[in-house]
C-alpha cells in the first residue's frame, strides 16, 4: 500500500502525551510549512496559525476545556483561526468596500481554507511519527479565547491541535460504511439499517470516553438550540449582521 494512503488510513487520536518531549523546532517548522501549503480558496490563503508554547496560556486554556488536558500536555498546541483581517485590510488600502458580513459565504470560505490547514499539519505530525487530536471545544470560549490571543475583528478561531510524543496507544477508529458516506452521480437516501449497524459497530468497538450510542449523542446534540454564543461572537467581530 502507498506510504502516504496507509498513513492517512491508519489516523488516530491521541490524548495522552509525554509531558517532557519537546518536538525539535526543525519538526515543528516543517510541521507549519506543509499547513501553510494547503490548498486555498482563489490562494487567498484566509486563516492565521497561533503557536502556543507558553505554560501560562496553555494552563487557561484547559481551565476553560477542562476535558482536554492534552493541551497543556502535548509539545505544543496550535490554533487555527480562520483571517478576513488581512482581506480587510487590502480592501481599506484600495479603498474598496467590504460588506463580508452580508452573506455566509465569506465565512465558509475561511472556514475550509482553514481547516484544509489543519489538515495538512495533522498528516505532516503523524508523518514525523507524532500524535495530534483536534480540538473543537475552543468554540465553546471562542470570545475568552479570542481575548487571551488578542484576536482582531474578522478573525475567529475554527480548532486547536495537540501535538505531541503519544504514551498510550490507540485503536484506529470504525468510521461510518461506505454506504452511509459515498454517493455516485447523485445522493441516495440512506438505508436506516446501515446506520444502526453502526451504532452496534461503535458499541463492540468500547471506546470509554463515549457514554451513547452514536445515535443518541447526535441526536441529543442536534435537538438543542445551536449556540448563541457563535452567533454573538461573530457579530461583534464584524462578520455577521
């Protein structure tokens, strides 16, 4: 099997890190190099890395996430935060209008292109033999957060990643059948079956942080009303009305 399919084949999730490795600065570096190759919209390239090195920061941030402890305890953690700012400051040296906050479009844009960035700084850590796990939770505190760093307005953070030396092995995680995920030439109506051997896969498979079906965890999350706390966040950053 190509090198390159069996690792991305092969990801895993770490949570448990050695707290005394410290990934060489060459590493880290290639480690961003390859993040900031991602594919962009147009190469317009809207997101910004924050290495975050410092204990003290690292120490907040896991008194507001306290489930991920990894982010005090990897080598090092970056936060990926998708950047209208620099767009916005080209358009008020050319003296041109700027209406993001008119439509979403802006927002997705920024969004995948930055997490095509995370992406590829996930397979450039794993490729040096090093575990990550993406954190989605800095939503959660997306303003404190963006407080803390002194993120300017046009800017907001999308994930985290934890990257470090792994002490405890993990087991390649069941993803969903390929019926349930790919389409050809036009989208077919899932077969609830197919979903339901899932939630049985996911059960045999006992991973212990999971407390529900996959089923019911989806379920319960998407029965409550979307975070307002985004929504604040984002209007006050100027990137929505």
């Amino acid at each position: 099997m190509n090198e390159t399919i069996k690792l991305l084949k092969s990801h895993r999730s770490y949570r448990n890190f050695d707290v005394d490795y410290q990934i060489p600065d060459a590493e880290l570096q290639e480690i961003l190099d390859a993040a900031r190759q991602a594919p962009s919209w147009m190469n317009g390239q809207m997101y910004s890395i924050i290495v975050i090195k410092d204990k003290t920061i690292r120490k907040q941030l896991v008194e507001w996430n306290p489930g991920n402890p990894h982010m005090l305890n990897s080598s090092v953690f970056l936060l990926f935060v998708a950047d209208l700012k620099r767009t916005q400051l080209v358009a008020k040296q050319l003296d041109a209008d700027y209406p993001v906050d008119e439509g979403l479009y802006p927002l997705i844009i920024a969004t995948t292109d930055t997490s095509l960035a995370l992406q590829n700084a996930i397979i450039a850590s794993e490729s040096l033999g090093l575990g990550v796990v993406p954190v989605g939770s800095v939503r959660n505190h997306i303003a404190e957060i963006s407080e803390l760093l002194h993120l300017p307005d046009y800017v907001y953070p999308v994930a985290g990643l934890s990257i470090g030396k792994p002490i405890v092995d993990m087991k390649v995680k069941p993803r969903l059948p390929e019926q349930a995920v790919v389409h050809y030439d036009t989208y077919t109506p899932y077969d609830e079956q197919v979903i339901a051997d899932y939630d049985e896969t996911m059960e045999k498979f006992g991973e212990a942080r999971e407390t529900k079906r996959w089923t019911k965890k989806f379920a319960d999350y998407f029965s409550q009303k979307p975070a307002e706390n985004i929504d604040t966040y984002l209007k006050k950053q100027k990137l929505i009305k």
